[in-house]
C-alpha cells in the first residue's frame, strides 16, 4: 500500500499509539523519561525532541511544497519574467510605437481623407454651376418698367 506518509514505514506494531493525539504520546514520553535513571534523561529528550522537530517539519513540508518545488517555482517564475520583459516587451513597444501615436494618426487620416477646403472647391466645380444654371431656368423672369 503506497502512502505520503512519511512516517508509515518506521511504525512497529509491537507498540501502541495514542491515535491521533500527539498532546497524549508526548506526555507519555515524558513520563516514560522522567522514570529514567537521571543520568539518561537528558539523552533520552534529546533524542525525543529530534523526532518531534522533524515530525513537526515533515508536516508542514507535507502540507506545503517542499524547498526544492519552491525553489523550482521561483526559477521558472524568474524566466518567465525574463521572457515576458525581453520578448514581448519589445513587441509591445513596437505595437505601440505603431498603433498607439493615436493623435497623429488621426490627424494623417484627416489630412488624407478629409480635406475640407479641397472637397468643398471640388463639390462647388462640380455642382454649383449645374444648380445656378438649373435654377436660373426655373425662374420666371418678369420685368417691370415705370
């Protein structure tokens, strides 16, 4: 049976377990030093302390990515904020140096396609002498002498 534990390998049935209560094994442990000759105490917690640091380590480890898979994350982080910054970047600026300098073009687009004064001179020497001629003939001219 696989399992993330990391400590489901080193368990011995030969002794027992408070369950889940880590309060319960640690204070039994500490009764069980306690009883010790004093000599050996200091040893004996010691080593109890060890396995009780690590325990607590590979705990947050198991619930938080590891130092090495954030270090890893930190890398590919950092390449692609590299990559972003050097390579598009430099075509965001480009699309902007094209596309962004909103003012002249519209006043290029204006300049090419909407000169006024020109389209005005144009209309008037294509139009205005057809409607003068056309109004001058549908007006009844009448003329009075005194």
């Amino acid at each position: 049976m696989s399992t993330n534990n990391p400590f489901a390998h080193h368990t011995n049935k030969l002794y027992a377990s408070r369950g889940c209560d880590i309060d319960a094994a640690l204070s039994y442990a500490n009764d069980v030093i306690t009883g010790m000759p004093t000599e050996v105490q200091a040893h004996a917690m010691t080593a109890l302390m060890v396995v009780v640091n690590t325990a607590a380590n590979a705990f947050d480890q198991a619930r938080d990515p590891s130092p090495e898979k954030l270090a890893i994350l930190a890398l590919i982080r950092n390449e692609i904020d590299n990559w972003a910054s050097s390579y598009l970047g430099n075509h965001i600026e480009a699309w902007a140096d094209d596309n962004l300098n909103i003012s002249d073009k519209v006043q290029e687009y204006i300049n090419d396609n909407l000169d006024i004064e020109n389209s005005i001179l144009e209309w008037m020497n294509d139009n205005l002498e057809s409607h003068i001629s056309d109004a001058i003939d549908n007006i009844d001219l009448v003329v009075r002498i005194r």
